[in-house]
C-alpha cells in the first residue's frame, strides 16, 4: 500500500502515454505546438504495462490513461488490452478530446472500460474551433453522443476560459438535460505552455456556480466521493449532473489519493510541483521491480501538503503545457 508523508492513501495513477495532441487548444499550448518528445524518450507499451504493474502491486487500483491524446498512440488498445487483464485494477478510466476514440469503442465497452471523460471547452461550432484551432467539432460531437448512447459513464471536463467561452456554460448544460452525462467545469490553470500570459482565475468556482444559480437557482448537491476533485450538483428533472472542480483554488488537496507519471517517465506528486524524479532508466535498468518501488515510495513519501505549499516551492512561473505533465 502507498501511503504519503501526510497519512494520505495513494491508489490512483494518471498514467500518460503521449505528449502529442491533435489539436492545439489556446490555452494549452501556441498555435505551432511545442516540442514533443522523441520517440526514445517515450515509455513503450511493453514498459507502460510493467510499470502498472508493478503499482498495481503496490495497491493502485485505479488508473487514467491520459496524454495529450492517448488515441494518437497507434498500439493504445495493446496496453488497454494488457490492463483489463491485471487482478486488483478496479478502475481504468480515459481522458481523451474524443476526435479519435471511435474506432476502438466497441473493444473499450468489450474490455469493460466505461469511464471516459472527454475535454470539451464549447458546445458551439466557432467557439469550440477558435480555441482548438481546428474543424473538428461535427466527429467530437458525434463520438460524445455515441459514447453517451452505447452506455459508456461520459463526463465532459469544460475549462471555464475567460472572453472566450463562458457565454457556453448555460448551454453545455443541455447535454445534461437530455442525457445521462456529467458535465464539469473546471477553473483555468497555468500549465499553457507559454501559449499566452496567465492572470489567474477570473471564473473561480464560486463564479461558475453562481452563474449556473441564476438559470437553475433549485439545483441541489450530490453527494461525492471523500476523494472527489469535483462537487457535483443535480438540476431538477434533468438526466445527467453537472460539477465543479476548483484546479486552481485547489480546495481538495486535503484528500489528494493521485499520482502522475508523464510518458517519458516523469513522476509528478502534485500538478503544482515540479517532478520530483523520472522513474524511465530506473524501469529499463537492472532490478528494476525493486528499485521502482523503492523510488517511487521515496517520491510519495516527500510530498507537498498542498497545491498551494508545492507552488511556494516552485522557482519562476509556469512554462510547461498540460499536455507534457498529463493533462
């Protein structure tokens, strides 16, 4: 079992298996991109399901496959494949923008992989193509949909952008209405590749609810999870739900159970901090089981109490992108 310096159980990993995206969202990176990483870097499928795992070994249970766009990776199924084989791995879960996920559908809801959350800042065409920066809105619509249909527990993850996309918060809401969907949003964070200049969080939480409060001013609270990020509300007579994550007011890291490792080996303990090691030559090394473990549980065993305590720590601001830590 992991257990961090603060008494905190450690049972989820955000695993990313690609810094690549197909799209080129406004606050996540430039319009040109970044530079992504080579291919050597990259952990292979083979050393992305050993590492797994070897933490499945150490009482993870849960784990998200992120990217950038995990679906860019050609062999992601082989690895999706490899985990719903793995004995005490409750939960595997995708976070994807849904552009290339429909394919591989019919194998996911095979493999019993029901949990997908799909990013998606807009629910109107030229808003959602002005901060991607590309036409993709007609195949995401219709992959969130047939996801939603075929059964799959879909949650749309929406970064609350301010002049840009907050006139569509009211009507992202109608996909809840009509469907049994979740849809969060979330507040902006810092992690934009240096894609444009970040002056924190003008739609905070509190913001969003009260502006959700004065369309739907009867929605009531759900209950969540002790080791939720989102507080989650329900709308009368509406199908689906609708939540909140406060990602930069950062008000559930008191119960934080997550550990992030990029695809290039990166263990990151916190979204605010730096990455603490790169577990990458250690995994490929000799006596890697062991020593990844051991390492790991050192990585665990120093982390910061709060986001707020790992930024005080951090040196300069921020210049990496979400799609290189796992976002």
């Amino acid at each position: 079992m992991l257990i961090d310096n603060h008494n905190r159980k450690i049972n989820y990993l955000r695993l990313a298996v690609t810094d690549r995206c197909n799209l080129r969202c406004n606050y996540c990176m430039p319009e040109s991109g970044i530079d992504f990483s080579k291919g050597d870097t990259l952990f292979t499928i083979e050393e992305l399901s050993r590492l797994s795992a070897i933490l499945v070994s150490e009482g993870i249970d849960k784990i998200r496959i992120t990217g950038g766009e995990p679906f860019v990776r050609k062999d992601l199924m082989v690895l999706l494949r490899n985990l719903s084989k793995m004995e005490g791995l409750k939960d595997i879960s995708v976070t994807t923008n849904a552009t290339l996920i429909g394919p591989y559908i019919d194998e996911l809801k095979t493999l019993g992989i029901k949990n997908i959350n799909v990013s998606m800042d807009a629910i109107n065409r030229e808003t959602f193509e002005r901060i991607t920066r590309r036409d993709q809105y007609d195949i995401v619509h219709e992959n969130v949909l047939r996801l939603i249909n075929e059964g799959f527990n879909v949650r749309i993850n929406f970064i609350a952008l301010s002049g840009q996309n907050t006139q569509d918060i009211i009507p992202m809401l109608a996909l809840a209405k009509h469907h049994d969907v979740g849809v969060r949003y979330l507040e902006e964070m810092p992690f934009n590749g240096g894609s444009r200049h970040f002056e924190g969080n003008a739609w905070d939480y509190k913001r969003i609810l009260a502006h959700i409060k004065e369309a739907y001013p009867d929605y009531e609270e759900l209950p969540s999870e002790p080791t939720s990020t989102s507080m989650n509300y329900k709308i009368p007579g509406f199908k689906g739900s609708f939540g909140v994550i406060p990602s930069f007011s950062r008000t559930f890291c008191g119960t934080c159970n997550r550990l992030r490792i990029t695809a290039t080996g990166d263990v990151i303990t916190c979204l605010y901090a730096q990455p603490c090691m790169n577990i990458r030559e250690i995994l490929r090394g000799e006596s890697s089981e062991v020593r990844v473990k051991e390492q790991l549980l050192k990585a665990i065993g120093s982390r910061a109490k709060t986001g707020f305590e790992a930024q005080e720590k951090q040196q300069g601001t921020y210049t990496n992108s979400m799609t290189t830590i796992g976002g």
